[in-house]
C-alpha cells in the first residue's frame, strides 16, 4: 500500500510537468493555456504551433509517465510492473489533468492514460487506440473517441486475468476522461466543438476515391 502511494506521488509530480508549455514558450514564446482552446495537449499544439511541435510534446507526455514506471519499477519489483505502472500512471494523469502550479488546471489526460493503459496490457491498449481512432473517424470528434476508448479497455480489464489495481485504474481514468472531455462533448450537440482533423482529411480522402 506504501509502495503504491508513492508511485501514484512520483507519478502527480512528473505528470504536471506539462510539456506543452515548454513547447508553446519554445516555439510562440507564449504560455499554451493563451493559444487555441487554451488545452496543454498535443491536439492543441499541433493545431496551433504544427506538427513538429506536436510531435515533441507527444514525446514528453509519453516519458513523463514511462520514465518514473520504469524508475518505480526496478526500486519496487514488489507488487509487480503492471500495479507499479496502474498508480504512477494514475499519478502521472492526475498531475496532468489538475497541475498544482497552474492552480490544478491542466489537460485532458489523452497521452497519459494511452501509454498507461498500453504498459499494463499491452494487446488490449493497443486495440483500445485502434477502437478510438476508429471511433474519431466515425463520429468526428476526438472526445468522443478518446471516452469509447477507455470504456473498451476498462471493460477489457474484467475479461481477462488482471490484477484488481489495474481494473480499479482503468474504473478512474473512465471517470477522468468524461470529466475532462464534459464541455467538448456538451460542445458537440451545440456545435462550439470543432471537428478532428483526423476524421476531416479521412472523409475528404474517401469522397475523391
């Protein structure tokens, strides 16, 4: 119980190190929170600041979540890799979604509970991407997709032989997710949320076919 409160600890501190923001004062020499719809997420950037800044911040959201799982995971080889990994990375979600410098106002959580969910089960996270991409696609919106995404994979974690942590991680990153994703999914039925560019170049694609 001491090992995993610590993991999940770490892993608050390393997840509200928001690499948008570094990405956005690099680049527009701006705080991210000023530009676009103000979300310190790799969406965002990319929208605002291109894809190579996109991709950058995609890489550090990804290592601030998989550097202290690793780290966790060789000063605590007890209670395993996949508990170490469900509370650091529920640690490291929490830090994104509420940083405590930005007065607990961060992202959305997306990459953070993506590379979560792929270092637990790593089969079923990735199908979880495949259903959510697919999803994105379909109904147009990234909120949409990201919340099928995690229901599918937490519905996974109960059939299939995981541990009880990584089933109580995935129940919270369910409700993270429709927390965090409220307003763009509000948003769609009044027409305030802009479409995925994913799902606009798709259909664009497939009509000139």
């Amino acid at each position: 119980m001491i090992r995993c409160f610590i993991c999940l600890i770490v892993g608050y501190f390393c997840g509200s190190l928001l690499t948008a923001e570094g990405v956005a004062r690099r680049f527009a020499g701006r705080s991210i929170f000023e530009l676009g719809d103000g979300n310190p997420g790799m969406a965002n950037v990319g929208h605002e600041l291109g894809k190579r800044a996109a991709i950058i911040c995609l890489v550090g959201d990804i290592l601030k979540t998989l550097i202290p799982v690793i780290v966790l995971s060789i000063l605590f080889p007890n209670p395993g890799f996949k508990i170490v990994t469900a509370w650091t990375g529920v640690g490291s979600t929490l830090g994104h979604l509420f940083p405590f410098w930005h007065g607990f106002k961060g992202g959305k959580g997306v990459t953070t509970i993506a590379t979560t969910i792929i270092l637990m089960n790593p089969l079923w996270g990735i199908l979880a991407g495949v259903v959510g991409i697919v999803t994105i696609i379909l109904s147009g919106y990234l909120s949409v997709g990201a919340v099928v995404a995690i229901i599918f994979y937490a519905c996974a974690t109960f059939w299939t032989d995981m541990p009880w942590d990584c089933r109580i991680a995935a129940i919270i990153f369910v409700l993270l997710t429709i927390r965090a994703h409220g307003s763009k999914l509000r948003g769609i039925k009044d027409g305030t949320t802009r479409k995925a560019s994913l799902s606009t170049k798709f259909w664009e694609r497939f009509k000139r076919s």
